[in-house]
C-alpha cells in the first residue's frame, strides 16, 4: 500500500483535529501539514506536494483562482471541499465535498474513495516500466561497450548523468550486468548482432 | 535456539531423499553413494569416512531456509569446509552448469528469432560459464591452500614466520573484499528468460532451464554464505593469531 500525503486547511481547531484523528482511520494516509488559513497556499502545496487537499469552502474563496489552476495543471492533486451544510460547489476542481454535520462513516467512504482512486492511477504509472527513450539511447551505448565517459561526450552530458540513466535502466529492467543489458538490446532490436564485437 | 525440523543423525539416511529430493546433489559431494538400506545417516557417514556432525549442519542449511548457526559452522575444520566447497565447484562446473548448458542448446523459436535467440543465450551462458570456471580455480588456487595453510600453522604452532610472510603477500581481507558476485549473470538470465525472451516453441526445456537456474543460484548462495560468514571470520580470527604469536617469537 503506497502512501497518501494529506494537507488540511480549516479555520476549526476541533474540526482540524477531528479530521487529523479520523485519517489515522485510511490505510497508507499521512499529514504533512495541518493549517487554520490559506495563506501560503501556493507555496504549501508545492513544498509538500499531497496526493490530497481537504479544505474549507471559505478559505478555498480567498485563494486566486488563476492560483490553484496554475497549481492544479502542474501538481497532480485532488480537492475535498468542507463546508457547513450541504450545498453544491460547481468547481470541478472539487473531487468530493464533505459537511459538518456528515456522520463518521459517511466521511471515511468519501475520502477512502478518493485514496482509492489515487492508488489506482499511481498503480498504473508504476506499471508501466518500459525505458523512456533517453534510456534506450544509453543502453545502445551500453550494448555496444561504450564506457560512461564515452557515452556522456557521445550523447552532450556529464557522466554522472550517465551513471543515473543506468541505474534507473537496471532498476526497470532488472538487469544488472553489461553482458545481460547486451542480450536485452538485441532482444529489442536496440542493438544488432553484428554491433558485437 | 530450538529448531524444529532439523534432520538428525538417528534419521534413515533414505528418508532425507524422500523428504527433500534437492539434498541427493549433496550425497554426491560426499561420496555417499546409494543404495542405504535402512541405515541411519550417522552408520552411513560413518562406513564413508564422512564427519557426521558437518554433514548434518550442510544438510539442515540447505534443507532449512533460515537455519545457519554461524557458530556451530565456524567449530569445524578449515579442512573439512575447504573440502566440501571445492566438492560443490565440481558440481557447478562439471554437472550443473553443463546441463544447463545442454538444456539452452535444446531450445527452438520459430522463424528468423531462432539463431538469433540461440546465438545470443549461447554466447550469454558461455561467458557465465568461464566467469564461474575462472572463480572457482581462483579460490582453489590461492586462497583455499592458503587458508588451510593459516589454519596447520595456526593449530601446530609451526612455520610461523612463513605464514605470517605469506599473510603479508594476501591476507584473507583481500579475498574478501574482492570475492566477486557470481550470482548476479544468474540473475539477469532468469528474468531475460521470464521477461523478454520471446517465447520458445518448446516451453518444456524454457521451464527445465528455468528451475535449474533457481536452483543453482539457491546453492550458490549457501556457498557463498560458508565462505564469507564462515571461512573468512574464521581466518581472520586465526591471522591475528598468526600476528601475536610472530611478534612473540621476535621478542
């Protein structure tokens, strides 16, 4: 179960406390930050970067919309609004909303449903460990026995550069030797036969 | 600790190849040959010459995943550990590896992927077998002779000086710096052949080499874990030995 980073703005202590206590309830659910305003808020988010945002309707108002769209379309978060009672907020930006008057369990399966989601997506993101085509540039040089300081003049980058490719390249593929990352390039057609020395 | 399962020695020595048929690679290494009746692993070990108590521990390591009394491992003869891993070398360069060898040879895809296929696993395993043949001969050449050289000057006191110069040339802490990983190859083949390896036509042989390599690697790893949990401490120990006793004889 990975984590879920959440980060908390509601004017109410108790209410800010109340809910701190209730995530402890969501597997995986972790706060980075539990605040009575929304100042900073631009700065706050992207310092913690939560998978989450629960937030009161009235200090969601004073932030700038043109803000959180920025945010929004750079960070990949979702937005439970907290307001009194219940009312329709029309912003999509909203994944769910919960009230003060909502009982216990009604909450949890809102925000269960959202980490649920979350998970899911990221799930898929994490799948998908096929190498990006810089990496497939460097493991060509690889097959073919290039060292890291020739493949860095070769390709314009440090050598340190190199050495992080590679890594993220025997990570993915679950290759660690010279001699098995060869036998994956052919297999690929990154390589030819006859590139073998 | 209390461990249960372990084989003991009132065991029929029979019944431990009904129990875990992986064992019978290590009748081989040694010597016991079958056909035991219903003696027991103690008067089998005992008509081959065979020390029963080392005998039982390699078993109970290579039967039990978590059992390794490093202690109890370490009480035995550097003679008698040598023994057993040049015993397992044979095995991994003349029976194991060998075979795996044969099994890849074995294997057909359809159309263009066949020789290119073969051509690359062939020439992969190749130089996986010439690593492990370069290794083995290595250990055999210097550091075995030179730990059972450590350990007779250790034991009769003698030839001190000699061994202290030798211990000056390559010390156990060279070896153990530079034992190099053999399993890593191993590695890389078994996820080559799960993962991107397109499938051969005859799945048979593809599964065969599969579950050799898994087993290969397992008793490699127990190798490798006598040699640097149980030889390299023990050599350490006995080179400062060497150390205080030289200085000694100097004064």
């Amino acid at each position: 179960m990975s984590k879920t980073i959440f980060i908390l703005f509601e004017k109410s202590y108790l209410i800010r406390l109340g809910l701190a206590s209730l995530l402890k309830e969501i597997k995986g659910a972790e706060i980075s930050g539990n605040y009575n305003s929304a100042d900073n808020f631009a700065s706050l988010i992207k310092n913690q970067n939560p998978d989450i945002i629960i937030i009161n309707q009235e200090l969601y108002s004073d932030i700038n919309t043109q803000t959180i769209n920025n945010l929004s379309s750079e960070y990949n978060f979702r937005i439970i609004g907290i307001t009194k009672e219940k009312m329709v907020i029309t912003n999509s930006l909203f994944s769910n909303q919960i009230f003060y008057k909502e009982e216990k369990a009604k909450i949890l399966n809102k925000i269960n449903e959202i980490t649920f989601q979350l998970n899911g997506n990221k799930k898929n993101l994490k799948d998908n460990k096929g190498i990006s085509e810089r990496e497939r540039a460097i493991l060509e040089c690889v097959a073919k026995g290039m060292t890291n300081k020739e493949i860095a003049e070769k390709l314009f980058i440090s050598a340190h550069t190199v050495i992080t490719h590679r890594k993220n390249i025997v990570r993915k593929l679950g290759i660690k030797t010279v001699s098995g990352l060869t036998v994956y390039a052919i297999l690929n057609k990154i390589i030819d036969m006859t590139d073998l020395k | 600790m209390e461990y249960l399962g372990l084989i003991t020695k009132d065991q029929e020595l029979a019944n431990l190849i009904y129990t875990d048929i992986e064992l019978l690679s290590l009748l081989r290494r040694f010597n016991i040959k079958l056909g035991v009746g219903d003696k027991s692993i103690e008067e089998v070990c005992k008509s081959n010459g065979v020390n029963v108590d080392f005998f039982l521990e390699i078993v109970n390591i290579f039967h039990n995943k978590n059992y390794f009394p490093t202690a109890k491992l370490q009480s035995f003869s550097i003679s008698l550990i040598v023994n057993f891993l040049k015993e397992s070398h044979i095995y991994y360069n003349e029976e194991m590896i060998p075979a795996i060898e044969a099994l890849i040879h074995q294997l057909v895809w359809t159309g263009d992927d066949h020789e290119r296929n073969l051509k690359i696993l062939k020439k992969f395993f190749n130089e996986y077998r010439k690593e492990v043949k370069a290794h083995t001969q290595q250990e055999e050449e210097t550091v075995y002779p030179y730990t059972v050289f450590v350990e007779e000057s250790c034991m009769k006191n003698k030839n001190i000086k000699a061994c202290y110069e030798k211990m000056q040339e390559y010390s156990i802490t060279n070896y153990a710096e530079e034992h190099n990983n053999i399993e890593e190859k191993l590695t890389d083949l078994k996820n080559i052949i799960i993962k991107y390896l397109s499938p051969s036509r005859n799945q048979d042989i593809a599964f065969k080499v599969l579950s050799e390599l898994f087993k290969l690697e397992k008793d490699l790893n127990h190798h490798a874990a006598i040699e640097e949990k149980i030889l390299v401490p023990k050599i350490l120990e006995m080179e400062k030995k060497l150390k205080n006793l030289n200085s000694s004889k100097k004064a």
